[in-house]
C-alpha cells in the first residue's frame, strides 16, 4: 500500500509538473498565486552579520547580527566545499534543469520500499525552500514554504526550473552556500568555516569540506560538538566522502586521508554585540556606538528598525575608536582609582574639526552585574540603598561617559566659564576687561532668600568663591586662570544670561535633565539663570571635551561621532557618521577665547598675562605641548573636573558618583587631573609641537569691537 501510494503520487507530481511550469497562477509564498517568479528570489539578501572595527580598520570591536553570517563569493570557497555539498545533496546538479525527475522517482520507489527515507529535492529547489522561508513576513508565508505537501513540492519544482533561466549554476551555488545553516548559530559557509574550524572556507580540506556538507541536511543531528550528534556527524561525513568518490570529486586516497582528519568537539565561541568588546575594555565605547546606530533616521524609522539593520545589513563599519588612546585612558584612570570605588572617573576624548571620538574610559566594567550572584555593591545613593538596590560598580552598562539612556549626567562646575567668556567676547568685551570681584557678588538674580548663596535679607543670588583669598582685580585672562567666581557671575549679568546659555547649546550642551532643559529653552527663565556660568547644569565628559574642541576647531562645533566610514555589504558607502560640523562662533571669537584658556592649564597666552595664574598648572609640563583647558569644581566638591585639549586632542574628565550625583562625599583634582593630563600627554608623545592660531584681527581680542 505504501509503495502504491508513492507511485501514485510519483504520477501524479509528473503529470502536474508540466502544468505547473507552463502555467502562470501557481502557490506563491503567502499561499496565493504568482504570475511569474517573484523577484526575491533574484534579489533576495539573506540577513549578514555587521562588523565593526577600530579606527585602523583592521582591530575588531564587535559583531552584531541576528543570524551569524558573511556572503562571500564562489571564488572565496574552495573547490573542495562546493564538491562535497553537490556529492551531498544534489549529485546531478550540473545535469538537470532544477528539478531531477528520475530522482523524484527514485525517491518514490525508495521511501515506498520502507527504506531510509530519500529526499528527492534538489539543490536548486532547496534554495527556492529556503529563500521562501527566509522572505516570509508571516507565520503563514512559513508555514506555506516548509510544510511537507505535494502543493509545495510542484510550487518549488516550479520556481525551480524558472530560476535555472536566470542564475547560472554557479550563482546557485553560491546562493546556496551562502544561506544554508550549519548548526551552533553558523549560517553561510563562512559563518560555519570560521565556527567550526576557525578558518575561512578558502582553506577547507576534503574532510572539513564533507563534515559542513553533511551537516546542511539536519544541522542538529549532525552537530559533532553534542554527545548524540558526534556518532552521526562521523557517519555522515563517511557518506559525504564516499559521494565524492563516485561523483569523481576525489580519489580514494585522498578519500582515506579525509577520513583521518580530526572533527571538532568544540566551536569557537560566537560574540554578539557588545557585551564581548567589554573583554578589551571597549564595551563603552561600542556601547556609544549602538546607541548613536539607533537614534539615527537614516537607518530606519523606529529604534526597532535601526537595531534590525544593523543586525541583518552586513555592514563593515569603521569607527573613530583609538585603540591606543583607549588603552592609555584606561591605564592612567586606574593608576588613579579602582573599578570599585563608588566615585567614576570617566575620560572621554575627541578630535577637534572632525568630532570623532578616540576614547571612552572609566572605572566600570562594562557588564551586567549577575542579580544570581551580584558583584555590585549597594547603592551609594541613601534612598535606594535603603530600598536594597544595587550601584553601578563594578559593573554597569549605563552611559555613564556620554549620557542618555536614563543618564542626565553630572555638574561640571567652573568649566562653563568658558561660555560666559565666549558670550562676552562675542559682546565685543575684550579679554583686558577688568572686575574687581569681592568676596561675593552682589547681583541682581533673584534666589530663594533661604539659600545660602543669597545676599543676606535679600532676595538677590549673591555667590562667593573658593575662598576670600581670590578678591581682587581681574581681567579674562587671569580671571578664567585663577577661576574667580565673583568676576564670572558679574560678566555674565553683564553680557545676559541668556546669551551664555544659547553658547552652550552652540557648543553641545544637551541639557539632558529635564529641569535644566525646562530652563535653558525658556529664554525668560534662561535670563535669570545666574549661576549658569559655575557649572549647575548637568552635561558629561563627551558634551564637555566636544564643546571645548570647538575653540581648538577655530569655533566650529562638531556634533560628536563614533563613526568615520560605513561600507555596505555589496561595497557600497554609506555618508551616514560623516562629521556633521557648524559654525559656533567665529574663528577670532575661538581663537581669543582659546588664549584665555591657556591660563588655567600652566600654559603662556600669547595675547596677554595669565598673571601667574592656573588651577591646574602641572599639565603643560606634563604634556610638553601647548595645551588650554580648565578646572571645575561645584558646591561642597561633589564633582571634579578637567578639561584638556591640543590642536589635535581634547581630553575631559570627570570625578562623580554616577548612583548619587548630588553625593555628599568631597570629590578631588588630585584623582582627575593626572588621569587627564597623562591621557593627553601618551597621545601627544612623539607629535610634532603646534602653536595655538592667533586671531586674524588684532581688534578680536575685543570680539571684533
């Protein structure tokens, strides 16, 4: 009855096939009919892992995918894969036209006999079963393409023969090869050539060849690394070897050397995303890199969309990552501080007139604490401490260096100086103005009159500096040296508050907190910020090192990127991560503003006296290159900060406790400076010295007035 049965199937299939070749209206993938062959099946792209890379191109960073594949074309598979797949699945493959009627018979009369059951498939029609699987958008569309019908089978003899009049038998192959699944998560060849034996399939042997062959028809049953599948996947390659033979693929010597070669029990392990790049302290970086990938809309309309771009489009992505300047971050914060210490110390570094970013560093390790068996201390922060949650250290995979996610960032106290003294220039106020600045400042800015900074009995913001020492009279150079509060808070009354907050949004501040933000973008309330200019606003080490490159840039503000170039699976260059650059001031108003900004860092303006000044005087030295930057430190010191930059490099720390920003602990420039002035100084070791431009116009030193 059975042997009847297929027989009677047998028949039936070659009288349809005729009928279904020749007519127009035959099972689609969704199950409806199709006028001719849908064109996916010539144009479709199996999903491709991305890679991404270092700046030098050649340094892998990650690899993200959803299935773990590499196309690669027929000339970059060896002679001996594409033998055995054919001896394997489809010994007339060169002979048949896609479908193979004697073995559709064969496979009849075998599987009715009650033997091992035959399939009858061949390689061009498993490739047509597999991109209809692979394209389906729906359960359904699955379920049409793999179900075990004789209404699939005809539709796939069909599509079949159609495909054989457009692709060669090489492209075939090559499609085939390039789709086809191995087994523990290898899909394509390459995937399973560099799993399996950790090489590119180029350089298969005959052996190595016949296991991935064999494995193609049940990638589990055949896997050689389980226990069961060990037993089978030897047998099977035995049948694979064998094939060959026959076809003529290969002599029985090299037949009987194949048969010796070992098989592995063990694959290399797969990583994905970047939870692996953390293992070279570069998970914080890649990090940045995955979520800059999702926010942008050339890669899709929805985050979902971008993410499954990245993870299907097999892109080759170069970032700006140096592997160098990441390293030197690294080892110079922890000469500093360890990973465990609640306080981070986090570096991030940028390139002036491109907004690359070399470097992301912190004490963290990019991780996710195991909530089975947490590492991670609990919080620093009182309230969730006494809610029993756990702190960011050692491991986080919070951007805690670059904000976003949740993270609003931290205060970076006197470094937003410099906005004030931009606004002032840009006001025409020269770098020569002088204030005396007292022990306070009385100003008109209106305060809660129970805050300590209130002028007493009155309503007006009254702030005083780091000490009574510091009165005195002052111009911009020595004012921003000696980072005197009661001279900034004046200027900026003076220039208007709003002012120094539309620099800072010139410059890349993101007021991420929603308070700061509420302020910032109401220009009544922004006019009455007074302590803006000391750094109350939250922002992070990359908004800080990307603002202060802008004056190195000559005043023009590059929005900060982790990518220099994106090539596409075909070859083809994607101009998204190009360095997207405006002009935030003008090239005098940078450049005079800039010479002020060798004050604080021991370095000698060449448009006036620091007057001795610097509040971090060592970095120069450290260096040995002309530096500019600035110190920052807010109330009670919960933060400390440095700033530092080159013509080439800038470089901005931060001390802060990431679970409790507004911690009640006293954060030191003792921990941050050297971390920062190290980082600048490994990058600059053996680069040419290049002075600091001077401004075009003699009268910039007055902003042009």
């Amino acid at each position: 009855m059975i042997l009847c049965g297929g027989l009677i199937g047998l028949f039936l299939a070659a009288a349809l096939f005729p009928v279904a070749v020749m007519s127009p209206r035959l099972a689609s993938p969704a199950g409806g009919a199709a006028d001719s062959l849908p064109s996916y099946f010539l144009t479709f792209r199996p999903p491709q892992a991305s890679r991404v890379y270092a700046a030098d191109g050649t340094t892998p960073l990650a690899v993200f995918f959803n299935e773990f594949r590499t196309d690669v074309p027929l000339g970059d598979i060896s002679q001996n894969m594409q033998n055995a797949i054919v001896a394997a699945e489809d010994r007339n493959f060169y002979h048949h036209h896609g479908v193979d009627l004697r073995g559709v018979f064969r496979s009849f009369v075998d599987n009715g006999k009650g033997g091992q059951r035959q399939g009858a498939s061949t390689l061009t029609m498993q490739y047509v079963r597999m991109v209809r699987v692979a394209a389906a958008t729906t359960p359904q569309q699955v379920l049409d393409a793999s179900q075990d019908t004789l209404g699939r089978k005809v539709s796939e003899m069909a599509y079949a023969v159609q495909v054989e009049k457009q692709l060669s038998k090489s492209e075939i192959l090559n499609r085939y090869l390039n789709l086809a699944p191995f087994g523990n998560s290898a899909y394509g060849v390459d995937a399973a050539s560099r799993i399996y034996f950790r090489k590119s399939p180029q350089r298969l042997t005959v052996g190595e060849a016949a296991l991935l062959a064999g494995m193609v028809k049940a990638p589990s049953g055949f896997d050689p690394t389980t226990t069961a599948g060990y037993p089978q996947a030897v047998q099977r390659r035995r049948y694979v070897i064998d094939a060959m033979v026959k076809t003529g693929a290969i002599t029985p010597a090299q037949a009987t050397a194949a048969l010796a070669e070992p098989i592995p029990r063990h694959v290399a392990t797969v990583g994905n995303g970047c939870l692996v790049a953390a293992s070279h302290r570069w998970g914080f970086f890649c990090d940045y890199f995955r979520r800059w990938w999702d926010s942008q809309p050339a890669f899709g309309a929805t985050t979902f969309q971008r993410e499954q771009l990245l993870r299907n489009g097999g892109y080759r992505i170069t970032t700006t990552m140096d592997v160098a300047a990441t390293a030197s971050a690294f080892r110079r914060i922890h000469q500093q501080i360890s990973d465990h210490n609640r306080d981070a110390l986090m570096l991030a570094a940028v390139q002036p007139g491109t907004g690359r970013v070399l470097a992301l560093a912190a004490n963290r390790r990019f991780a996710v604490d195991d909530p089975g068996r947490p590492a991670n201390k609990l919080s620093s922060d009182p309230a969730k401490r006494a809610r029993g949650l756990r702190g960011t250290y050692p491991d986080t995979v919070n951007p805690i260096i670059t904000g976003g996610g949740g993270v609003d960032g931290y205060q970076a106290g006197s470094t937003f100086k410099l906005f004030t003294l931009v606004a002032a220039l840009e006001a025409g106020l020269p770098l020569s103005t002088t204030i005396t600045a007292g022990t306070r400042a009385r100003t008109h800015y209106p305060i809660d009159p129970a805050n300590p900074a209130a002028c007493p009995g009155t309503h007006f913001y009254c702030p005083g500096n780091a000490g009574e020492s510091e009165a005195g009279v002052y111009d911009m150079w020595s004012a921003f040296g000696h980072s005197v509060n009661t001279y900034f808070v004046p200027l900026e009354e003076q220039v208007g508050a709003q002012k120094v907050v539309d620099v800072a949004k010139r410059f890349g501040i993101q007021f991420r907190a929603p308070g700061d933000a509420a302020i910032a973008d109401d220009p009544r309330a922004a006019a009455q910020w007074g302590a803006f200019t000391l750094g109350v606003s939250a922002s992070t080490p990359l908004d800080l090192a990307g603002a202060y490159a802008t004056l190195a840039a000559d005043g023009r503000y590059c929005a900060p990127t982790p990518v220099s170039s994106i090539e596409t699976a075909d070859g083809g260059i994607l101009h998204a991560g190009e360095p997207t650059c405006r002009q935030a001031t003008t090239p005098d108003v940078a450049r005079t503003a800039l010479d002020a900004a060798r004050c604080p860092v021991g370095d000698d303006a060449q448009l006036g006296d620091c007057a001795g000044s610097g509040t971090a005087p060592q970095a120069r030295d450290a260096v040995g290159h002309p530096v500019f930057g600035k110190t920052g430190t807010t109330d009670n010191q919960r933060t400390a900060a440095l700033v530092l930059g080159t013509t080439s490099f800038v470089v901005a720390g931060y001390l802060a406790d990431p679970d409790w920003p507004s911690t009640t602990q006293h954060m030191s420039h003792t921990i941050v400076n050297p971390a920062v002035w190290n980082t600048v100084a490994d990058y600059m070791r053996g680069e040419p010295g290049i002075q600091f431009r001077t401004p075009s116009d003699t009268r910039s030193e007055s902003g042009g007035g």
